[in-house]
C-alpha cells in the first residue's frame, strides 16, 4: 500500500499590507492624487500589497480605471474595505473583502550589533501633504511641520491580518534590540515588532518600526513608530534632538529648539487625539 502525499496543505498566516484610504469616490481626482503620492514616494512604495479602504465612502467608485492606475504604480490591490454596491463591485473586479487587524504579540530578542542590521538610506523619507481623496493611515495632512507620513518601503501604513482555516498559532514576533551607534545614512527597520537602541541614533539616520521604539542615548535622526498604522505605539528616548518623529503615520519635522525640558532631555512621543505629542518623561 502506498501512502498518497497531499498536493497542497492550509497553513495559517498573517498577511501585511498598505492601507490607502479614499475620501471620495472621483475617479480622476484619485488617480491624480495618487499619482501625486507615488511621485513623492518614490520607489518606497512600489511591489506593496495593497487594500483600499473605501468604507467611509456612500457614492459608487469606478473601480476599473482605479485598480488599472494602482498596478500602473506597481501597487497590488489584494483586497478592500468596503460596504454595500461598492462591496459588490470590488468583488465583481476580483478583490476579496478583509478585516483590519491589530498588532502582533511581541518578545524579546537577542542583543544585534548596528552594523550586522543597518541598511543604507537610499532616499529621503517624503513629508508631503496628503494628495485629495487619498490618504494612506487617517484623514489628509496639513502642509505644516505637524502631518503625516509613510515611512518606508519596508514600513506601511496598516496592517491586515488574513488567518487560513487550521488552528497553527503563529509564533509571537520578536523585540529587535540593536547595540549603537547609528550613524549618518544607516536605517534599521524592525518589522511587526518593537525596537530598542542601545546607543546613538545620529542625525541622518532613521529608526522603524511597526511597534514602539526606545532610544537609550541621543536621538538625533528620524524615529518612525507604529509604522503600519499602530496608533498607540510610542517612541521613547533619554536625549530627545530629532530631526523628524512620527506615530502611525503622523509626523513632526523638529526644524527649531524644542523648549528647555525636551531638548536633550528623556521625552516620549505618542499619538492623543490623532495628534502627535512630546512630553518630558519625568512627568
């Protein structure tokens, strides 16, 4: 007797991907502001699988010509957010309904060496203001020091979670921990998980992630936190002089001294409100 090998098995997942929310259901001004986007992004985005979240829109979407200009960008829609005929027509195009998710689970990891997890920073991270009727985590961004922004190729807005039908438990990710220095031109991303600095975070390098992010030294570069779309993760520093910092895709560009007791001083940045705050940490 032989045993027949199974051609396929169902394994479960957890699947991430860009958020882009649509403000409204015009076709054109879509397809220009996400051109617009893309131009300011440059290749960040290019390849990462895509949902539109449409669910806040009532008014029928040309869905056609609107999946045909995300491919054009190179931007696979994998799935959306949507409600009623809009529902219906995504599905008619070919794209499945998903539900948004939160974080993962996070642990602790072995101590890394800057140098073995630093990759070069090939491309300034882009602070445009939202384009009309797209927006990538929340509503559109002021053309202020204070908005929003995605932060990398690597690092999406918003996380989706697609689980398969078994019961395997994927494995809790683990907290990057990274020993100092970054420097100049280096960039460590720690993707579905929480990064700790062991040194200095210099000026024109950058720290991700898609949890929270602790800088124990100066921080003097750009921190990104909750980078696909967590909102309640938080930077944390004991020598706060940063370049740019955002949360969930909210950013600040600091371009002036800060006040007496967050300069240099140990601060944490968080979302309230959908606002970006800084606070001195002895508070």
């Amino acid at each position: 007797m032989t045993t027949e090998i199974s051609a396929l098995d169902f394994k479960s997942a957890t699947l991430y991907a860009i958020r882009v929310v649509l403000q409204h259901a015009d076709t054109q001004s879509l397809i220009k502001a996400l051109k617009k986007r893309m131009a300011d992004a440059g290749a960040f985005f290019e390849n990462e699988p895509v949902v539109i979240d449409a669910g806040a829109v009532e008014a029928t979407i040309d869905w056609v010509p609107l999946l045909k200009a995300f491919a054009d960008h190179r931007l696979p829609v994998i799935g959306v957010v949507a409600q009623g005929d809009n529902l219906t027509a995504a599905k008619a195009c070919g794209l499945a309904a998903v539900d948004l998710s939160t974080s993962p689970v996070r642990n602790a990891s072995d101590t890394q060496t800057a140098a073995s997890v630093a990759e070069p920073v090939t491309a300034n991270v882009p602070t445009p203001a939202a384009a009309d009727g797209i927006a990538d985590a929340t509503e559109s961004a002021p053309t202020t020091s204070e908005g929003k922004v995605q932060a990398s190729a690597t690092a999406g807005t918003q996380s989706t979670k697609n689980t398969a039908t078994n019961n395997d438990t994927p494995a809790a990710a683990p907290t990057m921990v990274v020993r100092g220095p970054l420097r100049s031109g280096q960039r460590v991303y720690a993707r579905q998980c929480d990064l700790i600095v062991m040194g200095v975070v210099s000026r024109g390098a950058e720290v991700i992630a898609d949890g929270n992010i602790h800088v124990y030294g100066p921080l003097r570069g750009k921190a990104m936190a909750g980078a696909r779309g967590d909102t309640a993760a938080r930077i944390f520093t004991t020598g706060l002089d940063a370049e740019l910092v955002a949360v969930a895709g909210i950013y600040r560009v600091i371009d002036a001294k800060l006040p007496a007791d967050l300069h240099q001083r140990p601060a944490v940045i968080q979302l309230q409100k959908d606002a970006l705050h800084l606070t001195p940490l002895e508070k």
